[in-house]
C-alpha cells in the first residue's frame, strides 16, 4: 500500500483505525520492519515478541540454522538439551529450561522438526517374523558381535535409610545398562533417581566415577536424559573410532536420532525375541547387588544403612561381576549368533544357564558365611626367645570395624580425588579380597 498511488497518513490512519503519528512511525521505519519481517521464520506473526533470555535464543537460534545448514537432524530432546549446555555455559542460575519455553521458541521461529530419514527398518519396530527372517541376518552379516550393543533399563530399590544421609526410605533407581553381544564391553552404569542434589554426593568427582547419576521425577528414564546418554554412547565411540549397531525397545522415552558413529534399531518385543538384556543379564546385576547388599554387616561398617552413594557403588560392581560369557550366552539366546538363523530360545525370558544357577548357589554359600563372628587370631604370649622386658613391637590386629572405616576413608579420598574411573576397579578388587578374609 506504501509503494502504490500516494494516501496521505491522515487517510491511512482513518483507515486502518491508528493515529497519524503511528503510520508515521511505520513509514520511516519501512526498511527496518520489512528486514525483520523477512527475516521472521512466521510470516502470520504480527508482532514482535521475545524470549526472557534474548541472549539464550540467539545462541540456539544459531546452533539450529547451523545443524540444519549442515544437514543433520534436529528434534524436540535434543534442542532441550541443548538449550540445557547453553544455559549452563552462559551462567544461568536455572540452566534447565522449561518445555512451555521451547514451545514458544520454536512458534516464534516457526521451527517444526520432521522425522529425520532412516534407513529402512530402523525407526520403525519390525514384527517378529521380519525380524528374524530378514532383519536379523543381515545386521549379523553387517557387523560383527563386538560391534553389537543392546541397551535397556532396569529399576532396583534402595534400602530404607535415614533422612540425615540424603535419601528418603524406599527410594528407587532407574538403571541403564548397555552391553556388547561377545560381553568384551560394558557402559558405564547410568542411574536415576529422584532427588536433584543428594546430600551423600556433594564434594564428590562425579566426572572421575565409574557410574553416572542424573534425577528425573519419579525416578524415570525421559527422553532429554536418554538423548544426552546416547550422545555421550556416540561420542566414545568416535574415540574409539568404531561403528557400532544399538538395539533397544521402542519406547516414549527412547527418541530417534541420526548418529554418526552408532545405528539405532528397534527390536520386537515379542516374547520369543526378548531383549538380550531381559534374557538374563539384569537379573544377573540384581542378583550381584543384592549378596553385596545383604554382605553389608552394620555393626562392622558403623552405619545403619547403605547411602546412595553407597548403593552406586555396589551397582558398578555388581556390573563388572556380570560375566562376559553369561552376556554372550544372552545373546545368543536372543538369536545373535553367526549361524543362527532364526533365535535360539534355548533360555526363558530372565532365567540363567545351569552354569550360571550353579554359580550363584556357591555364592549363596559363601553369603551364608558372611558375618559370622569368627575367633580372633591373637598373640598367645610373647614369642619364644623374646625378652618379656622390652615393649613389644608387633601392632595389634585391627578389628573388622577400624577395617571397615579404614577402607571408607580410602573411598572417599578416591571420590573426591580420583583422576580416572579405572582406580575404582583396583578399590573394588581390594574390597572383595577384605571380604574374602573376613569370611574365611
């Protein structure tokens, strides 16, 4: 209408039911409003609106031309935990932002995320008798079982503590485990709690720990938490220099992306093709956990009961008490075999091999054993040969308590200094031999 037969403002103002000094405002401002209008991802927006945090938006407005400009995919968990880093990198005291704030970023914007391509089969959960017919061969003719990997979740209880230590009675953790189908690699435990900030994990490392723990409410695995873990999956795999397969189960929580490194597959959830995580190996990990819990002797360790951090720890070792041979028997049993042509369901759903019950009875066995008092070992008199006049040099034997607090003081100065998770498989190995002592 400005550029056609010349109207005075007066006329326009009439027309349009502003003042005249407005339609004099928009005029000289012609080229700047026209500059922004272009520019607005959202032609029918009329005005012009911004976030809280200009500066926050900017940043990710940028971060999403630059994916898409690169041609790589981009949805609704991903820009979450994005905007997540950003918020944390700019200093923001709230770096998490809210889905209603993302919502109006992205309608300012007009920013709609499609489904990124997959390749065929990928994204998609494929019926059971595709999957084993045509699916499952070729991912065993594409990769080789070391380049297998299979991820789950799994939930275990804490024991009721006392408020003072940082949990509340009864509380939960989501696990996420993840695996190799020859069981030669492992993930680093992923836990899930409720509670933001525990008390028992303040000063620690957290970076340096060969478990890592993040809160959702009622302790669940979302989608931004899933997202971030399997950036995280990626990017050791590109240190590694590897191109592996992931398999899990389709769920809400478990969003599609395009990796470069890692090739996400759902698979059915149909008995028969059970997860190999489900064929046993969780309950294996529970099993573990739950001799350590009960080989946990309150009266020795001088605490009531086991804190989460406490609890963190037992489940990183009862990760690495998972054999690799009952891993590989897993998914073997889920029809991940070279030769198999269709699943060998020689195992039940969470049930073990006869090797595995028979092991799991001989640690029953020594479980049985544990905290029994046992005859301390003492000096009966002074040696032979000695001379009862000079003070004796021999230390006393420690108690199993002074034992106990000595290795909880070596925990917490590995917690709070330890320069790579690898130091906890020594502690851990040192721990068991202790128990081992202690129980003979």
């Amino acid at each position: 209408m400005l550029e056609g037969p010349k109207v005075s403002q007066s006329e326009l103002a009439k027309r349009f039911g502003v003042s005249q000094p407005q339609i004099c405002r928009i005029i000289k401002n012609k080229e700047r409003i026209l500059s922004e209008w272009h520019r607005n991802g959202d032609p029918e927006r009329k005005r012009k609106r911004e976030g809280k945090d200009v500066a926050l938006e900017a940043a990710l407005l940028r971060w999403v031309e630059g994916t898409r400009a690169a041609d790589l995919p981009v949805s609704g968990p991903l820009l979450q935990l994005k905007a997540k880093h950003l918020a944390e990198a700019l200093g923001r005291p709230d770096p998490e932002p809210s889905g209603g704030c993302l919502a109006r970023f992205r309608a300012r914007h007009n920013l709609a995320f499609k489904k990124p391509p997959a390749e065929k089969g990928d994204a998609e959960q494929p019926t059971a008798e595709h999957w084993a017919g045509a699916v499952l061969p070729g991912l065993l003719h594409s990769y080789a079982l070391s380049e297998i990997y299979a991820c789950g979740e799994t939930g275990v209880f804490l024991p009721a503590s006392s408020p003072s230590k940082g949990e509340s009675a009864g509380d939960r953790l989501t696990l996420l485990l993840c695996a190799n189908a020859d069981g030669s690699e492992k993930a680093p435990l992923r836990a899930v709690g409720e509670s933001p900030q525990p008390r028992c994990l303040q000063g620690i490392n957290l970076g340096q720990m060969p478990w890592s723990y993040r809160a959702s409410s009622l302790a669940g695995m979302t989608a931004p938490l899933f997202a971030e873990w399997l950036q995280e999956f990626n990017e050791g795999m590109q240190r590694q220099g590897k191109s592996v397969l992931l398999l899990l189960t389709k769920h809400e929580a478990h969003p599609y992306l395009q990796l470069s490194n890692v090739r996400m597959v759902f698979v059915p959830p149909a008995t028969a093709l059970a997860q190999p995580l489900d064929r046993g190996i969780a309950s294996d990990l529970k099993g573990h956990y739950r001799r350590r819990l009960l080989r946990w002797l309150p009266a020795e360790r001088g605490a009531e009961q086991p804190t989460l951090l406490d609890a963190l720890h037992m489940l990183a070792q009862a990760w690495g008490d998972v054999r690799p041979g009952l891993i590989a028997s897993c998914f073997r049993a889920a029809g991940f075999s070279p030769s198999a042509k269709a699943p060998a369901l020689t195992l039940a759903p969470g049930l073990l091999s006869q090797e595995q019950l028979e092991h799991r009875t001989l640690m029953d066995e020594e479980l049985e054993h544990d905290g029994e008092p046992t005859e301390a070992v003492g000096d009966e008199g002074t040696a032979e040969g000695e001379d009862a006049g000079e003070p004796a040099a021999v230390q006393p034997c420690p108690s199993e308590r002074e034992v106990w607090g000595s290795l909880a003081t070596l925990r917490r100065y590995l917690e709070c200094r330890a320069t790579s998770p690898d130091l906890f498989q020594a502690f851990y190995e040192l721990e068991d031999a202790v128990h081992m002592v202690s129980a003979s």
